[in-house]
C-alpha cells in the first residue's frame, strides 16, 4: 500500500513538472515539503537497476569491441559507432560498465617485437654508483647504457649530468665501441634529446640531430609515458645498476668507466641472454657487427650553440674573441655555432651566413667581403686596384702611374691615391698633359703633377719645371764647378 501511495505521488510529481510547474509550486500544491519533492524526482530520474545476473545489452556486440579496443578508440566513440552502425538502444554508461569488465577480464597481451642486425639501438638512463673523492666529496652519477637490440651487445658509461653534450659524448663512445652506427636510435623523451615530446611528431634537440646526420642514423623518441616501448634497454639499466654498480663507489668518474668497460667485456658479454639463448658476443660478431653503418672518418663537431647581437662595427663576439658579418646584419641577433675549430653564422631561418676559423681571445677574423666598400681606402685596396682606376683617366697618366711604381716602390701607393683625388677637381686632360710632361723628364712626384696642371704646362714649356727638377743642379752651382777647375789648371802650371 505504501509503495502504491509513494508511485501514485511520484506520478503526479512528474506529470506537474511536464506542465511547467515549479517544486515549489507543486509541494504547496500537494502539501509536501519542498525537499520531498526534490528526492521523488531525483530517484526517479535514477535508471532501474538490472537484475542481479542479467546480460549486458553491450554484450551482442563483444567481438566489435574487441576490436575497437585494440585500435584505441576512446568509450564515446564506439558508443556512438554502436549506435549508428548497430542499432544499440542502450546507454553510454552502460557502454563505459562494459569496457571496463572487458579491460579487467581479458587484457590486452604486450606484443614483442624483435629487430633485425644493425636495425636499432635503445637508450636510456639510470642510477650510476657514487663518487667518493679524497676529501670525502660525493657526487651522484647517472649511468647511460646503448644496448643494440639484435644481439643486446650493449655499452655503458657515466656521466655527473644528464646534458645534451654528455648524451652525444656517451653516443659516439658507444659507436666506437661497436664499431658501427645502428640505423635508428630510440631513447624516451628524455630533456637532453626532446624538446617537446610528441608521438606523431617531436620536436628533437637540434644538436642532437645535427649528430644524427653527421653519422647518418635517425632518432625515433618513444610514446610518451611508454617505457615497455624500449623494454630492452630497461631491463639493460637494470642489469647495470645490479649486477655491475650495486654497493660500488669510485674515487673518480674515470675510475667508475673504467670499471664499467672491463665488465662490459668480462660480464655482459660473455652471458647467454634469456631471450635469444646465445651469448651476446658471439650474437654480436656473428650476425650484428657487418651490418651496422660506416664510421665516418671524422668525429662530430661537438658545438655549441646561442644567440649573438651583431654590434656596430659588424662583428659578434664569441669567447672573446669577433667574428665578422655583412653589413646588412647590422644590430641583427644571429644564431651562432662553434666547436674547437670553427664558428658558423646563421640568420633566423638556420641559413648559413658565413664560417670563421676559431681565433685566440681579443683576436679579430674580419672578411674582406664583409667590409662596407665606402669603409675600405684606396690605399687599403692596393697597388693594383689604384692602377686600374688611375689608368682609366688615359694612357699618358698610365704609363706615368707605371714609372712611378717601377721607380718609387711601396711610396707610390699613396701618390697614386693623390692622382685619383686630382681626377676629382680636374679634368682628364689637364692631367694627361701634365703626367705626359712628367713623364717625358722622369719626374714622379706629386708635387711636379699638380705645379704642371696649375701653370698648364706642356712638354715644350717646361723650363719652369725643368729649373726645379730634382736632378737637374742650379746653374750658380755649374759655375762654382768651373771656377774651381780653372784654378786647379793655374796651380798646375805654376
């Protein structure tokens, strides 16, 4: 009798509420609190419970949901393929109840994948032992191991920091160790080789690609948050840190990779894995070592890399010493790289701008081209470029300009200079006629050159300039000579 009351007031509770009546309406209206209201339709808006045992409407539909398990769809998505492609007629969290019985009762199996020789190596880091030196100091290490995924031959070495440049360090001892490059390398998305971490597309470290290409294998990053992708090489740390460094410290890093080499040859390689069932050495030699990549003969260039203002004079410093650039990257910011032996420049699209050979400290490297021609001077230019320029004006001021480099050497560099500056205030004729008279007397001194084009003289009115020639004596001085001639004849005859 209850249960028929309580169904009979629900009924008229919900009719009300269709026809736009509010609880506080109908509780007045029934003679109910307000709160009554509120829970009679808060219950029964809760769907009926299924009887205990009964078959989920989900359950027709088993095998499409299997599938769609394995391809990663999300509850919402094959909710919506059920309904439209299956007709079901039940609910989303019925949906939602059912994916999560089948993820309990039937999980999905890992899938192993195993790798052809050469193909791949995995790369992680771990806990390296401690190192205690002399005064007692102690440094925390982590310990980087490269495994090959074919053989498992593996390499290992420690490092006080998990940096980019200690990564490709580590890489490059790793490829001498095996004497090949792997075609793919695959570590997490660990900071010193990932930027961004991105299944699809990561953004990687730009010195570690350039590392990639130098020795032409790719970085493939795991999915984020998914070790199990590069199991290999975390079951190889963990080999590491247990059997080789536990309960282990070092005086020195050195000492510690000391160690590390010699158990990797002594230990690691000589144990029958429990995968492959073969010793790791022989797997290596055997199958694995002829199929890795060449060596290139130089090592990466390990460089560094940031950001330079170009100052005013057109250079950008870098250890303190300048580099130069064009002048139209003035006050520019650059990207600049450099290792032991050289420093490149790149504008903001990582184009190549120009390449300086490393200089001392306080040492400048300026290129030529990379000065502005209204700052370089004539004399800067050279004897060469002057002639060129000077002969322009006519064959007299050429074969002038000739005479005086045959007669003057390096000092007619500036007296070239001078000639070029007249080709500015005079014309071409004036100084043809006065190199042409100049010439013809052996003179080459600025001097005589702008005296000849001041009084206009020509080859046959040149007393004036005759009487000052350097060559020629003054005429009181020949009599001098005869007078004192005459007397040495009148001794002579006494």
């Amino acid at each position: 009798m209850a249960n028929q009351l309580r169904e009979a007031k629900v009924l008229s509770i919900k009719t009300l509420q269709e026809q736009g009546w509010s609880q506080r309406r109908i509780a007045r209206e029934l003679g109910i609190n307000r709160e009554s209201v509120a829970r009679y339709l808060k219950q029964d808006s809760k769907p009926a419970k299924a009887p205990t045992g009964s078959r989920s409407l989900c359950e027709p539909y088993r095998e499409p949901i299997l599938n769609w398990l394995e391809q990663g769809l999300t509850a919402q998505r094959m909710y919506q393929d059920l309904v439209v492609e299956h007709g079901f007629t039940g609910s989303y969290p019925s949906v939602r109840r059912y994916i999560g019985k089948l993820k309990n009762k039937t999980p999905l199996p890992f899938r192993r994948i195993e790798v052809g020789p050469g193909e791949e190596a995995q790369i992680d880091f771990g806990t390296g032992a401690l190192v205690i030196d002399e005064n007692g100091k102690r440094r925390r290490t982590h310990v980087l191991r490269v495994v090959l995924s074919h053989s498992r031959k593996g390499y290992s070495e420690s490092v006080f920091r998990q940096t980019t440049d200690n990564l490709i360090a580590v890489l490059e001892n790793a490829f001498r160790h095996f004497g090949g490059v792997p075609k793919t390398l695959v570590p997490d998305n660990l900071k010193a080789a990932v930027i961004q971490a991105d299944w699809y597309d990561p953004d990687l470290n730009p010195k570690l690609q350039s590392f990639c290409d130098h020795y032409g294998t790719v970085l493939l990053p795991t999915k984020p948050r998914t070790p199990r992708h590069k199991g290999k090489v975390e079951r190889g740390v963990d080999y590491v840190q247990e059997n080789a460094l536990k309960g282990r410290t070092f005086t020195s890093l050195a000492g510690q990779n000391e160690y590390l080499c010699r158990w990797e040859q002594t230990v690691a390689d000589t144990r029958i894995h429990g995968t492959t069932r073969k010793q790791v050495k022989k797997l290596f030699e055997e199958n694995e070592k002829a199929k890795l990549l060449t060596l290139p003969v130089d090592r990466f260039a390990n460089f560094k890399e940031s950001q330079r203002k170009v100052s005013r004079d057109g250079h950008f410093s870098v250890d303190k010493s300048y580099y130069s650039v064009p002048p139209e990257y003035l006050g520019r910011t650059l990207w600049v790289r450099w290792d032991s032996r050289l420093v490149r420049v790149f504008d903001n699209r990582m184009n190549l701008i120009s390449t300086h050979a490393k200089q001392p400290e306080g040492k400048f490297s300026t290129h030529r081209e990379h000065i502005a021609s209204e700052k370089i001077s004539p004399v800067e230019r050279g004897t060469d470029w002057l002639l060129q320029k000077t002969s322009v004006i006519g064959p007299e001021t050429k074969a002038w300009t000739l005479g005086l480099v045959a007669n003057r050497g390096v000092q007619s560099v500036r007296v070239l200079h001078g000639l070029l500056n007249l080709s500015h205030k005079h014309s071409s004729k004036e100084i043809e006629q006065a190199c042409q008279t100049a010439h013809a007397n052996g003179c080459y001194r600025l001097k005589s050159i702008r005296q000849l084009i001041k009084h206009g003289a020509d080859q046959q009115e040149s007393f004036e300039f005759l009487e000052e020639h350097p060559l020629i004596r003054n005429l009181s001085e020949y009599g001098n000579l005869v007078r004192v001639d005459f007397r040495k004849e009148a001794l002579t005859y006494e």
